[in-house]
C-alpha cells in the first residue's frame, strides 16, 4: 500500500465513529491523511501522542538496558530506524527512535521472563497494533509465522501502509473469534477498551503466552490467573503481564 493508496481507502471508510478518545483520533487521522503528505505522519499528534515513546527518559533507561544485554548486537539490529515517517531519533543513540527501542525492550523483558524466543513462534495476535512497529520488530527478530492485528479500521490501514513499506504485510481482524496465537500481545490496549470491545478482542481467542501491559490492574482475571506481573520500573505504576 502506497501514499495514494492509503488516501483512497481513507476516503472510502465511511466510519460513524463514536464521540470517545480513540474515536476523535480516528477523526484526526483520517483528516491528516486526506489532506496532507504522509511523509512524517510519525509527528501528527494523534500517532505521535498516543502510540510513539519519544526521546524521554523511559525510553533511555530502556536504550541503556538494551544496550547492556548479552545480546546487543541482536537488539541492535532490530531498532534501525529507516527515516520512513519521519519519527523522533534518539539523542543518545541517532539511528534509532525511543518507540522502536520501546518494542524492542518489551520483546527483551518477555523473552527474559519466559525463556522462549519470538523466532521460535507460529503465531502471534496483537490487540491494539499501534502503527505497526512490534509487528516490524518481530519479523525483524526472526519470527516467521501468522501475524493478526486486532484494531480499529483507520488504524489498520495506517499499519498496512507502514509495513508496506518494509516489504510486510499482516492478517487485519476486528475481533478475537477463532484465533489461535502462540502469543498474545496487549500493550496498554486492553485495558484502555470499553466492556464490550475487550469481550470481542477476546471472546473464543486461545493464547498459550502472553505479553500484556497496563497502567495499575489489568482487571482480566482470565489473564492475570495464567500469567506473571512484573514491575515496569521506568513507567512506574505500569506493570506486564508474562506467560
């Protein structure tokens, strides 16, 4: 999917989009990319506010713990920015940007709870994909299998065009029914869905590990029964959720 693409099937959504937060910043985004370049759309305030970690002192401390890890040169490779969307780099480190060092990081602390590898996967569902950068980052890291992306439409079709670019592409669903993942992934997303998105995020989907996180408590007992919270000590009171 290129630029024109993108602004086409923008142009044919046709959403009623409900009066919420993530409902105005489908509005937002539908109207930059109808009527701007998409050039840097890694700076428009609705994707830069709410799903990039800029150049902030949580994303040094997760730069810094990436850096010092057995296998930098693995985490290394994966957090090359490539100039496309024109994201924020980091001063400490100019090749990269503190949202791919973020995913990066969360992909470490899993792998580092769980003692298994994101290559080794078949698949993998993420709740919530953002612009698609974990998805980048987990093909980057050797993973190979089904990804599926559960979001809303304005925001698939932002993560269709970003990893377009990179040569990718993904399987876009708008709820859980049926699915099967080795791992499920939920960074902030659960537990900022209303009642009845979460029971259709969810419902019928089968997950035999998890990488979840969330401000305070989950509140997902299916979840929080199987799994291991730990501490997200730079983001303090934000914690994760293994298995």
């Amino acid at each position: 999917m290129n630029a024109a693409e993108l602004k086409q099937a923008m142009s044919e959504l046709h959403l009623t989009v409900p009066d919420s937060f993530w409902g105005w910043r489908q509005i937002e985004l539908i109207g930059h990319i109808l009527t701007e370049p998409v050039d840097n759309f890694l700076q428009w305030p609705e994707v830069a506010g709410t799903m990039f970690l800029g150049d902030c002192e949580a994303s040094r401390f997760e730069f810094e713990a990436l850096s010092t890890a057995p296998d930098w040169e693995f985490w290394r490779g994966l957090i090359q920015e490539s100039g496309f969307g024109g994201a924020q780099r980091l001063s400490c480190a100019d090749y990269t940007s503190g949202n791919l060092v973020h995913q990066a990081y969360h992909l470490m602390r899993w792998q580092n709870a769980t003692g298994r590898a994101v290559s080794d996967l078949t698949s993998i569902v993420e709740i919530g994909g953002g612009y698609g950068a974990l998805a980048l980052l987990a093909r980057r890291a050797g993973f190979t299998g089904r990804y599926t992306i559960i979001d809303l439409p304005t925001f698939s079709l932002l993560q269709r065009y970003y990893l377009a670019y990179f040569g990718l592409d993904a399987d876009w669903q708008t709820a859980g029914a049926g699915l099967d993942a080795d791992l499920l992934v939920g960074l902030w997303s659960l537990s900022e869905m209303n009642m009845t998105d979460r029971f259709n995020a969810l419902q019928d989907l089968t997950a035999r590990g998890y990488l979840v996180a969330a401000c305070g408590d989950l509140g997902i007992p299916s979840i929080e029964f199987v799994t291991e919270r730990q501490p997200i000590e730079q983001l303090y009171p934000n914690w994760y959720w293994f298995a």
